[in-house]
C-alpha cells in the first residue's frame, strides 16, 4: 500500500473533524425518553434517556463500530443481510432490535419501557444517517430508518425512505393513529441527497390531534451552514398514538416475521448513528447540528408562543388556481380578477394557512357564489364526490366523503389490504338533470392511494338496482393494465397518470395512486337522471374503499363544470379556540359566454343582416341602374352611329348623287347637240355609279351588327385591298393569321379602323406609284396591330404632314379609338404605317337582363 493511501485518509479525517469541531452527542433532557449513541461495539447498546431501554439484538450481519462523524463516536452499518432475495419479502437484512432475536410471537416485542409518545401524543423520532446507495439503486423494498412494525397486532409506526426518493412517516393498524406525511427529499441546493454526506433526519408530531400540519418532516445536511432543520414536507394524524400499545422496535429495518421465513425486507443501505425518541415535537433549531448557545430549548419554544416561534396570527392564503387541471400563471392575487374563456370548466382553488403549522383545529368553508346554494368545507385529503347538476350544469346538491389517513383494512399494501364498505346520502332536488361522480386525489402535496369498488347508486325501495353502470368496472378499454380505462369514465388532473385501474389481474377497481407532490389526478363520470323517477328522492351511495392518504397542507376546493357566468369564491374559516377570519379569501371569476350568448351578439346579427339586405338593395339598384346606363350608353352610341351614318350620306354618299345628277343632266344636255362628249359625261356617270355602289356597300358594312368581330374586320380588309389593287401595277400581299381571337367589336371600331386602312391603302394607290405593298394585320394581348408598307416613292412626312388632311385624318381616328397612329418614310425607301388599338376598349359592352 502506498504513502498516500494512508496519509489521505487521515487527512480527511483531519479535515472532517475540524469542519464538524463543534458537533456534540446528544444529552438527555426532561423530554429525552430514548437516547442510543451506539458507540458500542457489540450488544448491549445503551440507552441514556429518561425510560431506558437497551437495544439487545444487532441481527442479520449489522455492524457496530462503524466510522460516524468525529466528535459522535461510532455508527451502526445495516448494508448486509444473511440471505433472501434483495426487493422480496425473502430478504433477511441487517436490523438493530430491543430484543435479543426476532420470532413470531410476543417474545420479541418492545419491553414496557420502550416508550414512544409523550402523555398528549406528541413525539419527535431523529436519527443520523449516512447512504451507501442512492435510494433508486438500493435493492430492497423501502430503506426504513425507525420502525414498530411487527407482525399480528404489533404494528404502530414506519419511519423510512422510499426507493422513489421520498422521506415518509407512516402510522400503521395497530398503533391507533391514522393519517402520515410524505415528502420529496431535496435533489438540489444544500440539502440534496447524496452518498458522501451526513443528514439528519426527523419527524415530528405536536399531540394535537386532526389539525393541519401536526406532522412535519426534516432533511437537512450536517454542515456549517445547517443552523436549522430543513423542513420539506408536512402531514397529519387525526389521532395520538395508543398510550400503552407495544410493537417490535427496530432500527435500520423492520421487525415483521409472519411469513414462512424472516421479513426484516427494508435494510437500510448505509449508516445509523445518534437515535433519539423524544415526548414533544422538538424545535427545528433543537438539534445536535446546532451549536449549543443557539438552541431554542423545549421550554424557550414554549415561552415563546408554541412548538414554534414563527406561529403568528392565522392567514388563509389562495396558493393557485388550477383551470381544466392548468395552473394560472403568474398566481393571480386578491386584487385581479380572473376571466377565462367561453365552455365548460374545471376549477381547483388552492388554499394555505400560514403559519404551517396550527395547535388548533380549524373549520375551513368555500363557496363559488352564482353556482353554490350553501358553503361547502375544503378538507385535507382525497376526496370522492358526488354532484347533483341542473340543466344549466349547476350544483344544487352533494355529498362527499374524504379520505385522509389509512382506512380501517389498511396493512402496507394496496394489495394485501381489505375493502372497507361506505356509503352516503345524496339528495335529488326537483330540478336534478345530471349526476356527476368524482375520484379525486386532493391537493398537489397530497400523497397516496385511494381504491373504490362496487360503487352503486341505489333508490329507496327494496330493488336494490343500481343506477349506476358498470359498478364492479369490468367493462371497459384494456383493463388489464393500470393505464386502462372503465366504461363511462375518464382522466384528468395536471397529472392524469394518478387515475389508475387498480389491481387490474384480478378484480379492477378505480384508484387515483399519488406519489408526487407536484400534481393532482381524478377520475369522473356523468349520468342523466330522470326527473320523474328521482326528483325529491335521496339516492344511497354505496362503494368500497382501501386508503392510505398523507395530506398535505394545502385545502382545495374542486367545481367542475363550471358553465358562463359571473362568480365570486369565498373562503372563510373559523377555529375551535374562537378565532375567525378578518376577510378570508375572495376572487372574482367570469366564465364567458359563447359568442351567440353575449349581449352584443345578436344586435350584431341583427345590424349585419340589415346590413347585408341594404347591401343586395343597393347592389340591386347598382345593377338596374348599371343596366339602364348601358342602354343609354348603347342608345347614345345607336345615335352616334345614325349621326355618323346620316353625315355619310350627306357628305359621300350625297356627292355622289349630286357628281351621277350633274353627269345624267349633262348626258340629257349633250346627246343631240354632241354626242361624242355625251359618251363621255355617261363614261362618267357609270364609274360614279360603281363608287356609289362601293360607298353603300362600306357603309352597310360598317352598320351591320353580325360584322362585328375581328374575322369579319379581317374579311372586310382584304376584299378592300383586292378591289383597290386587282387591276393595277401595284402587287400587294397579305399576312393575316387564320384563326382571329374572338372579339366583339363596336360599329364605330370597325368603320374607323377600316376607314384608315383605306386611306391609307389610296394614299399608297394614288402617291406610291409602280411599288409592292404588305399588308399585315395580328392580334396580341387585347391589341390589335395593322401594318401597312410599300417600297414605292416615298415623301417627307414632316413637310406633307403641316398641308396633308389625310393624315391628320387618320391620327383623328385612331385617337378616338385610344390608339396610335405611326408613320415613317423617305424619298426612294417607301413608306411605313402602323396602327395599334385595343379592343377591350372598343368591344360592344353586354346588356345585363
């Protein structure tokens, strides 16, 4: 072996025991009724408090002698056992007894002298201890520190630590207490949990009797720092301990041996040292971690108010308010109010007295004003409701029975426990629609299990039928397992997973199982009730129950269903010694009602459809008033066409007539005096007769509506060209795509558009001389586009453009289409013309009926 493994050790020790300098072992004062230091080395262990009883029996592999702090002498180790299977009954672990050996019978009971209560109930039950294992990784069923827990009626008390990290104190069937406490052992901060350190560990119980918080639990590391024990949970037993009940006093395990073979099956893995039974419950600074001059003494506590010093004036604190099992966040306070959103509703208000910890009873009383008839109490505990609703699911009558401490078949299990049977009245008042069953289990820090079975609603008469379906839950979703789910039932709670089928291999019950301080479950169902049968009636609620409840310190007042409304919670409080709450507790809550039942909801509709009729009247009349501004539109446009149509004839047309008068007079005139030049004027009359022929034929054209698309526009252009260019020197070309979108056309589009196409076709007929000309016409996106070029003389636009009334015709047409009109040439290149319209703007606009 090395230097260093030598010289360490003691440098630890060294270290330790100047950090721990000032710790000191226990020494027995008038409230002392057991004090073990254990430094012994084998039996007997003395006991140095003022009802000595030695320990006489280091069973099972326990070892004495063990390392414990410096100052405190030795410790006792109970990580051993001497056969068993490790998490069985089997398990034979190490124990520290009053008796010599552990049998099954009376020989190994307590001795008379093993007192564990003080003369009013109270006590405090400490111990050191050191972990060898995490709790988790301890192969045993519950590391148990103090115990009375024999077998037959021997069994009092249980002071242990669950492998699932909880520090729990349980009072068990024969010590005639019932209730307990149970709380998570810090995993964080000072205090955590760990392998390395030293914690003191206590429980203590102030002898009065079913009141709130008489039970606490202490965790607290010994260090420097630890100048008070470190509360972490709070409980309750509704009655003292038996004063002369005997049991099997054990240390570091159990002391049960009622099964074939020995059950000392809760080991404790580690250390045990300085164990200490007290008859008060001991001050959280009345400890051996604290230095001496800083301790508040038995008598001090006592001069100083109580068992402690911070209990002042009563308050009944509101903690949270949970909404459909959610918690309000941030935690509302007296001065809010609170609104929540249209629906059916789950409220829980949770409520705290301050200070923690009360030596007096306390009658606590809630109402949800608007949706209560009467006060209702918020009791500690589990709870199993049942609710009477209206049609407006309002409650108008109740029972409720509470689960708190462990019922009268409770042994350590749910499983080898017996049923207890229950029943209660439930009142039906006349106007009852629904009944409404709740398993619930209480407060967030409430632990523990609550089984029901058998539930049956039964009417007066000798039926003895239950209105309740499904009552032994057999039937339902896969029941076999504890995640299963009974007909007619469902989950809910911040934690649903503490609703449970409970022994689903044989016999399914319903269970709500906590084990958390953090979160609540439930169960419930509803069934309709029928008014002729039931109304002004009270039904018998019958079940069975096994329970073993640890209630916290929290009171919680459950409604469910809580429909639209305005409410008001109250909470008041009243105590046997007098005292009454200045105020209590009061928060204003509005459910809101669904969108169709607030009160602007239906003026709203109202305004809207007045609204939407003005708005179809008036786009009705928009309509007929659109109609009649295209008729006159259209009548305008008839008009504008007779109009252009009479200026036609009048100014072509009527020339024309005037030149074939003129040439028939002339004809007359000529015919006998000289007949040479009556052939000529009759020459002439035959060519205006054509071009008369032609001017009527482009001004039928341009009226007639079944011309009116681009095809025939096309049509139209083509027979022009071929009649102004059949016959002559110039050779022309067309490029027309075949397939003309389909357009429809105004009269006035078409005549100008075919207006300036033959201008332009004369202009190149009559200036352009022996040439090639192209027409193309295309149609693009709505906008029709018409080339005209020739490569013939050409001339200088600018200079024919101030004295050519041709040209600004053709800009004038094309400008009352909306379009352009673009001309480029020069001497010897020809000429280039293009026209652009759209057609959108010029389509004959549809007559809407």
């Amino acid at each position: 072996m090395s230097c260093y493994a030598l010289i360490y050790p003691s440098l630890v020790l060294l270290g330790t025991g100047w950090l721990f300098g000032g710790l000191e072992p226990y020494s027995a004062d008038g409230h002392t009724l057991h004090l073990w230091h254990l430094d012994e080395s084998k039996p007997p262990f003395v006991d140095e408090g003022n009802s000595p009883s030695p320990l006489l029996g280091l069973l099972n592999g326990a070892k004495a002698g063990q390392q414990a702090l410096p100052t405190l002498g030795r410790a006792i180790s109970f990580h051993n056992n001497v056969g068993g299977i490790p998490g069985t009954w089997t398990l034979q672990g190490a124990a520290l007894t009053a008796a010599a050996a552990l049998s099954n019978g009376p020989a190994d009971r307590a001795p008379a002298s093993l007192i564990h209560r003080g003369e009013n109930g109270a006590f405090t039950y400490e111990a050191l201890i050191k972990l060898d294992l995490p709790p988790a990784e301890a192969e045993v069923i519950a590391l148990t520190i103090i115990s009375m827990d024999g077998e037959d009626e021997e069994r009092i008390f249980n002071f242990r630590i669950e492998r699932q990290g909880f520090l729990a104190f349980t009072p068990l069937n024969d010590g005639g207490a019932s209730g307990g406490a149970i709380a998570t052992i810090p995993r964080s901060g000072l205090h955590a949990i760990n392998t390395a350190d030293w914690f003191h560990v206590a429980v203590t119980y102030n002898g009065e009797e079913d009141t709130p918080n008489n039970l606490r639990l202490y965790w607290t590391k010994i260090s420097p720092e630890s100048t008070s024990a470190n509360l972490i949970g709070t409980g309750i037993l509704s009655h003292d301990f038996e004063k002369n009940r005997r049991g099997d006093f054990v240390i570091g395990n159990e002391g049960r041996t009622s099964l074939p073979v020995n059950a000392e099956a809760e080991p404790f893995p580690g250390r045990i040292d300085e164990v200490r039974i007290s008859s008060i419950a001991r001050h959280p600074t009345d400890f051996l971690f604290v230095p001496a001059n800083q301790r508040l003494s038995p008598n001090e506590a006592k001069a100083a108010g109580g068992a402690s010093p911070q209990i002042g004036p009563l308050k009944l604190d509101l903690v949270q308010i949970l909404v459909d099992g959610e918690p309000i966040t941030p935690a509302p306070t007296a001065k809010d109010s609170i609104v929540l959103s249209s629906g059916l509703h789950r409220l829980d208000f949770d409520l705290r007295f301050s200070p923690e910890q009360i030596d007096y009873p306390v009658k606590l009383r809630t109402q949800l004003d608007g949706m209560d008839a009467t006060w209702r109490s918020a009791p500690l505990g589990m709870s199993l409701f049942f609710e009477v609703l209206d049609t407006e699911s309002r409650i108008i009558s109740q029972a409720r029975s509470v689960a708190s401490g462990s019922s009268m078949g409770w042994t350590n299990q749910p499983e080898e426990s017996d049923f207890t049977p229950r029943s209660e009245p439930l009142f039906i008042p006349k106007e009852a629609a629904t009944l409404r069953i709740t398993l619930d289990s209480g407060s967030p820090d409430t632990t523990g299990s609550f089984v029901i079975d058998d539930l049956k609603i039964l009417l007066p008469d000798e039926t003895q039928q239950s209105l309740w379906p499904n009552s032994d839950f057999a039937q339902g979703i896969n029941l076999s397992s504890v995640a299963g789910v009974p007909a007619g039932w469902t989950r809910g709670g911040s934690d649903p997973a503490i609703a449970q089928v409970a022994f689903p291999e044989r016999k399914q019950s319903l269970a709500v199982v906590d084990r958390d301080q953090r979160h609540s479950g439930n169960w419930s169902a509803t069934i309709p009730l029928d008014p002729a049968l039931h109304s002004g009636k009270t039904l018998a609620t019958r079940w069975n129950e096994i329970y073993n409840v640890n209630p916290g310190n929290l009171h919680r007042a459950s409604y469910v269903n809580v429909p639209a409304g305005s409410y008001n919670f109250r909470a008041v409080w009243l105590s046997d010694n007098g005292t009454v709450s200045s105020g209590g507790v009061e928060m204003p809550i509005e459910v809101l009602l669904p969108v169709w039942g607030r009160p602007w909801f239906w003026p709203l509709i109202a305004a809207a459809t007045v609204a939407l009729v003005s708005l179809v009247i008036i786009r009705e009349a928009r309509r007929i008033n659109r109609r009649k501004l295209r008729q006159m539109w259209m009548q305008n446009t008839l008009e504008r066409d007779r109009t252009r149509i009479a200026r036609d004839m009048h100014d072509d047309l009527g020339t024309r007539v005037s030149v074939l008068n003129i040439n028939a007079s002339l004809i007359q005139h000529e015919i006998t005096r000289d007949p040479e030049k009556a052939k000529r004027h009759l020459k002439k009359l035959d060519t205006s007769t054509r071009e008369l022929v032609v001017a009527m034929n482009d001004l039928v054209w341009a009226v007639d509506p079944s011309h009116d698309s681009l095809d025939h526009l096309a049509t139209h252009l083509t027979q022009l060209t071929e009649d102004l260019f059949g016959d002559g020197s110039i050779r022309y070309h067309l490029e027309i795509p075949p397939n003309l979108p389909e357009h429809q056309l105004g009269s006035d589009f078409r005549h100008h558009i075919a207006l300036a196409v033959k201008e332009s076709l004369n202009n190149v007929l009559k200036h352009a001389g022996p040439c090639e000309v192209h027409l193309t016409m295309a149609c693009r996106n709505s906008t029709l586009e018409i080339e005209i070029k020739d490569d013939g003389f050409g001339f200088e636009p600018d200079k024919v453009r101030k004295t050519s009334h041709g040209l600004r015709n053709l800009a004038g047409r094309l400008e009352a289409l909306g379009g352009t009109f673009e001309i480029s040439s020069s001497l010897g290149t020809g000429t280039h013309i293009r026209f652009a319209c759209q057609i959108s703007h010029n389509s004959t606009p549809l007559i809407v009926p």
